[in-house]
C-alpha cells in the first residue's frame, strides 16, 4: 500500500499506543465463521500445495449481525525445495504479479512489505543472502519473517533479531507481528477492514504465504490465521505483510492459475521459485 510518512507516522503511533492483548487461539467450533467451500490443501508438485476457500463470517456491523464472505487463498511450501525471493519491479514497467511470475519463471507471486512515498522498500529485504536494504527501528510490534541457508523458516519479534546476520537466505521485515507460540498476539487498537496478506510458519515447519481478497479486520486475519478449526490455517508465527491495495497473489503452474489482484502495481514483489538443486536434508 502507497505510504506517505505522515501515514506511517500516524500508523507507527497508534500500533505503539496499543495495549499489549492477547486475543488467544479460537476453540475448534467455536469460530464466526463456516467454510462455504475449501479446497483444503493440494499438491501442485512435491514440496508446493495450493489452497482456495470461502469462509461465511458472521460478524456485528452497526448493531446489526451481518453474514460476510471471505475468500482466501494460501500457497505452502517446502523450502528446501523452493526458494523465496524478492523481485524489484518498477511501477513505470506495469507489470503485474501475473506478468512478473511468469517473467520470473517462478510458480507463484504475491505483494510484500510497506514501501514508501517512492515506491522504495522501508524495511529490511533480503534475497539470495543479499541485503537489499536495512532493518527499520521503527516499525513497533513488528517482526521478522527468516529462512536460512538450510531452509530453516521462522517469525521473531524485530528486537529479537539481530541484523546483520549470517546464513540467512530470505528476509522480510514488516509489522504488525500477528501470531507467536500458536497464539493471536496482536489486539488491533483501530480496528479497519482492508484486503490482507501474511506470511507465517505452520507446525511442520513450512512456510504458508497467504492472501484474504476480502476486507477484514487484523484481528480477524489473526484468528484465521492461527485457527485449527474450520477454515483456518493453523500458523504457530505470522507476519502482516502490506494490505489494502497492495494484497495480491498470483498462481503460476501447470496445475493452477490463480489471479487475486493487486489494486495497484507492486515495486517489491515476493516471488516463489523452484531450487534448481534441493537443499539437503537435515541429519
């Protein structure tokens, strides 16, 4: 999403002011929301699956109970199979995630991290162990999304890593940081409803990069995200990645072609991409 600094200023000071809530993960059937249609999650090819639902959220909108559709889609992956990195894609180009995936050879793309009134990254990106630009301070509740060279994935609070490091392979910084532990950790102190995206390690160990083409609030993306009951994804960690506008993914494989379109031209884009040689298994 286009970002000025007085956004993010305003941003930065609100998700400061917020009290440090604890949501908690939603009991299984107890959830607002039933899945109208879940394709669960297919193998498009070993180490890469693929999941498309609809969620019918009951929720309260101005004292009155509303019943929502939510449509998701969701891409795991095996980093040892493949790889994650970020593709610069200048705005003057016109590409879109579509354009960018298939130029990219890659079999998927999404949108990533807030950028600024330029269109430049304002938080740290690496890919292919390259630094692209530096850990940002002042990004309050935020986090770290990491895979190492051994394809390792984790998600840590920003004060908790320490940058630069070795052996990283992939990073991307943003904030709010939304699940820890299995557990919604964020209490969205100005709740809005606006398309999402996060990227977030599962129990095994895999990395789910995740898209929800509807308006939702954090919170809500939260428990969607965190949830082992109907519909829900079940992360232990996940990071808010950028929202609104920019929330896009685009599916690029023999098996699957997905379009949830940005609302406009992203400069940072995450991109999947086979290994041309597997990483080798840990012993």
């Amino acid at each position: 999403m286009f970002r000025s600094p007085a956004t993010i200023a305003l941003v930065l000071t609100a998700l400061t002011a917020a009290a440090d809530g604890k949501a908690g993960e939603p009991k299984a059937g107890a959830v607002p929301w039933s899945a109208a249609k879940d394709s669960g999650w297919k193998e498009l090819e070993p180490g890469l699956e693929l999941r498309e639902e609809e969620l019918d959220w009951k929720r309260q909108e101005a004292d009155q109970a509303a019943l929502v559709n939510l449509r998701i889609a969701a891409v795991r992956l095996d980093a040892k199979l493949f790889a994650l990195r970020v593709v610069m894609n200048p705005v003057k180009d016109g590409r879109n995630l579509a354009d960018v995936a298939k130029a990219e050879k890659a079999v998927a793309a999404s949108n990533g991290a807030y950028f600024g009134t330029k269109d430049e990254p304002v938080t740290l990106l690496v890919s292919g162990g390259k630094a692209l630009t530096r850990l940002n301070k002042n990004l309050p509740r935020g986090g770290v999304f990491t895979l190492d060279e051994k394809g390792r994935a984790a998600v840590v609070p920003v004060a908790d890593f320490k940058s630069p490091r070795d052996g990283l392979d992939f990073v991307v910084q943003n904030s709010p940081l939304l699940v820890a532990g299995g557990k919604v950790i964020f209490k969205d102190p100005q709740p809005a409803r606006h398309r999402r995206t996060a990227i977030g390690v599962d129990a095994d160990g895999r990395t789910v990069l995740a898209v929800c083409g509807s308006a939702v609030t954090l919170d809500e993306w939260a428990a969607v995200l965190t949830s082992r009951a109907d519909g829900g994804l079940g992360l232990t960690s996940a990071l808010n990645l950028d929202g609104g506008p920019s929330t896009g993914l685009a599916v690029e494989h023999e098996k699957a072609k997905v379009d949830v379109p940005a609302g406009r031209i992203i400069p940072q884009v995450l991109a999947i991409l086979r290994r041309e040689k597997p990483l080798p298994a840990e012993r």
